[in-house]
C-alpha cells in the first residue's frame, strides 16, 4: 500500500493534491484587497523590503526576467524599469485572480508592449532552459507544494551567470522580537483581514503559513540542493522577511 | 552561515552597476573570473570579494568555504589611501599582501575603477537637488574637520613647545642634534689622537 502525500496548508495537513487549489482559494479570495491589506499589515515596508531586492537584480537593458507568483506585479513594474524598451520582463502567477489585478497596474502604470502575463505553475514553468538573466519570487515560494521542484523550475530557466532572488517571510532573529511579532501575527492581522478584506480564515493561513515556511538556513540548503551557487541571503527587519540568493553557473 | 549583512549587500549592488557601465572594470572583472581577494580590516571586520559571471560578489570572510588568492591586511586609514588611489604615503607601509600579489592588485584597480560617485548614488532616492546640497555640506565639513584637526594638532604643540615648555621645539631640538653630532665628532677625533700617542708611546720604548 503506497503512503497518501501530505503538504501543509498553514498548520493543516492537507492532500499534497489538494494545496493548490486552498492556496488558489486564499488568493482569489484576497486578490481585490491585497496591495492595501500589504500596507496595513507591513506599515508600508513592503515596498523597501522589494525595492532592496529591486537594487540586487542586477538587471540592465536589454535583458529579460521572470517574476514567478508575482501577484499584483510590483517586482515586475521594478525589473520592467531597468530593462528598458529593450528588455522583456514575464510575470506568471499560478492564481488569475491576481495575475489580472497584476496585469491590470502595470497597464496603468504605463508599463506595457515588453511585459507578458501569464498563468504558470511554479514547480513546472512553461519556458524553455537558459531563457531569463534573473528571476524573482516575491512572497510566493512559501505557498508552492512542492518548493524544491520549483527551485529546480527556476534554475533551468535561468541563463548561466543568472540570478534568483528569493524575498519570503522568515523567522525573526533580533532577541526578543519573536513573541512581539507572534502576538501581532495571530491577532492583529486576522482581525484586520476580517475588517479590511472580510476574510480573517486567510490572514491566519498566512501567519500559519510563515511559520511553516522554511528558516533562513534550511532555505539557503534548499538553493544549494537545486544547484544554485554563492547561495546566501540577507535578513529584514530583524529577520520577518529575508532575502535568498543564488547564481546559476 | 552565509547571512550577509544588507549595508554590504548595497555596496555590492553599488560597484555592480559601476562595473557594468565602465568597459575598463568589466574587462578587469572579466580576468579576475573566480578569483577571490579577502580584505582584513584589523580589528574591524574582514570581507571576502569574488568576480563571477562578471559581477563582484561581497560577503564575510567567515562565510566564504575557501582559502582567498589573495589576502590583504590593514588598519582602516591604510586601507582606504589605498583603495582611493592617495599618493599619502602615512599607514601606506603598514598593509601586508599574502598570497598573489597580481591578483591583489588587479582587485585594487577595479575598485579604484568602480568606485562610486556618493553624491549619484544619493540622488537615486533623494532627487538631484537635496543629494548635492547633502554632497556639498559634506564636502565643507569634511574640509572643516580636516582643518580644525591641523589647527588643533598646532596648537597643542605650540602649547607644550613654548608656553609649558614640557617639549623642545623643532628648532632647538635640531641645535641640540647638531651639538650631539659636534659631540660625538669631536670625540672620535680625541680617540684617534689618544691612539695616535698610543702607537708612538709603543714605537719610542
């Protein structure tokens, strides 16, 4: 008898199958509400934590990248910045909901004719090797069901000498922030999901969800695994987000 | 542990873009392709750079998983003269070099290449206007503290030199040097006389 696949959903174990399509649930859930409850939540340092990851893509001219789970496309408005009229930036979410709220700012923002969106799964992107010289994956990763096939994903449709950046929920490393941050996690943001976005049930599958989310070290051995190489990272904001990075050779 | 500090994850960032804009620094990036230069800031920290791929890759030498080709060790102030090209020779002879030198030197030149214009960078996130007004009152209180530690230095030594008198003056302790060596003369020619006596004493008996 072979043994039924579990992945976790927040702190439930849930068929590996059946991940996807909660997560899918969750997003499309909070997909009209997502930027402001993004600012609500972080007061507003979001936009350093990406704008840092932004300085660190590297990206010049020309070039072409890929936001992986890019949801509401602010890495890829960055990226598409530096490319330039030349360049050609891919942003993919596995969620429609968000992908057309993504697709939908950029045109706003006046950032198209060099931007493509589309649906993609992350474990299995639909590109061909050797294709981007940098990828990112914006608080996507921990949401994936099978997290090292989608490292793998990534890194063969990274160039030789490509990038990926990797900006997710860690854990806190400033003594004595934990339980600050634990206390804000599992009361203020369900309470504020359940007012801003009427949906407190996914605000704490995302505080659960951070916490079942790899460590910075166990992250870091996951890119070294999948074949990355110079693979390190930097913590933020005392460790709540940090920063991965790896090189393909 | 492969943390790196986010303050050297920007300056990398910083010297990564120069390097791409200036053929010279990517050329010299380009030779130094997977060589790694370890810098010891004594008493202060010590950093690792690798080229790769073209790019210059910084981090804690206590991440790095293997010996540098070069390592080069210093104080701060020796350091930075000789990453700024200064021609001030002060603390110059106190930085050491182990390993191969070439590789040394080929990292100082593309540092010395890619160095960053502050008051640019700055201009990214404050707009032109406030990154030079920020630039120019640097600059005038840099100047300011480089003056004030001269006028110091003078007149301490003008304090102790003449109104104390705890220390002798340049002028009367060149006096006194040069009465020293009027000294020793003299004596060496007393003791050459005496040996000269010496020997006609011993040839007389």
């Amino acid at each position: 008898m072979t043994e039924k696949r579990t992945a976790d959903f927040g702190y439930e174990t849930v068929d590996w199958a059946e991940k996807a399509a909660r997560v899918r649930s969750v997003f499309a859930s909070v997909a009209g509400k997502y930027d402001v409850m993004n600012d609500l939540m972080s007061f507003g340092v979001h936009r350093l934590w990406k704008q840092f990851t932004l300085s660190l893509t590297g990206l010049r001219p020309g070039q072409r990248a890929l936001d992986v789970a890019g949801g509401t496309g602010d890495l890829a408005a960055g990226m598409l910045r530096q490319v330039g009229k030349q360049g050609r930036v891919v942003l993919s979410d596995i969620n429609p909901a968000m992908l057309a709220r993504g697709r939908d700012r950029l045109i706003d923002a006046g950032l198209v004719g060099n931007v493509e969106c589309l649906v993609a799964d992350a474990e299995c992107l639909p590109f061909e090797d050797n294709s981007f010289d940098c990828v990112t994956i914006g608080f996507g990763l921990r949401n994936v069901t099978d997290k090292e096939a989608a490292l793998r994903s990534m890194h063969r449709v990274l160039k030789p000498g490509g990038q990926l950046l990797v900006l997710e929920f860690s854990k806190p490393t400033l003594p004595g922030l934990a339980p600050i941050y634990d206390a804000y996690s599992f009361k203020v943001l369900p309470w504020l999901g359940g007012i801003v976005a009427q949906d407190a049930a996914s605000y704490r599958y995302l505080a659960e969800s951070i916490r079942m989310h790899p460590d910075q070290e166990t992250l870091l051995a996951m890119l070294t695994q999948a074949g990355f190489a110079q693979a390190r990272y930097h913590n933020l904001s005392g460790g709540i987000v940090a920063l991965h990075r790896g090189y393909k050779l | 542990m492969a943390e790196t500090p986010v303050w050297l994850a920007a300056a990398e960032a910083v010297l990564n873009r120069n390097i791409a804009s200036q053929a010279r620094a990517r050329r010299l990036a380009g030779r130094l392709e997977g060589k790694s230069l370890s810098v010891d800031v004594t008493g202060v920290l010590a950093l690792r750079a690798t080229c790769l791929g073209g790019r210059l890759l910084l981090c804690r030498e206590e991440a790095a998983a293997e010996p540098a080709d070069a390592v080069i060790s210093g104080p701060p102030a020796a350091l930075l003269t000789l990453s700024t090209g200064g021609n001030r020779p002060a603390g110059a002879g106190s930085v050491q070099v182990r390993g191969d030198a070439e590789v040394a030197a080929q990292y100082r030149d593309l540092l010395r290449a890619a160095r960053p214009d502050w008051e640019e960078e700055l201009s990214r996130w404050l707009g032109d206007v406030p990154a030079r007004r920020l630039g120019v009152f640097a600059r005038r209180a840099f100047s300011w503290g480089r003056s004030a530690r001269r006028s110091f230095g003078e007149n301490i030594a003008e304090y102790l030199q003449e109104e104390s008198r705890t220390l002798v003056n340049r002028v009367e302790l060149d006096e006194f040097l040069r009465g020293v060596d009027h000294l020793r003369e003299t004596g060496d020619r007393v003791a050459a006389r005496l040996k000269r006596l010496e020997r006609r004493l011993q040839d007389a008996g």
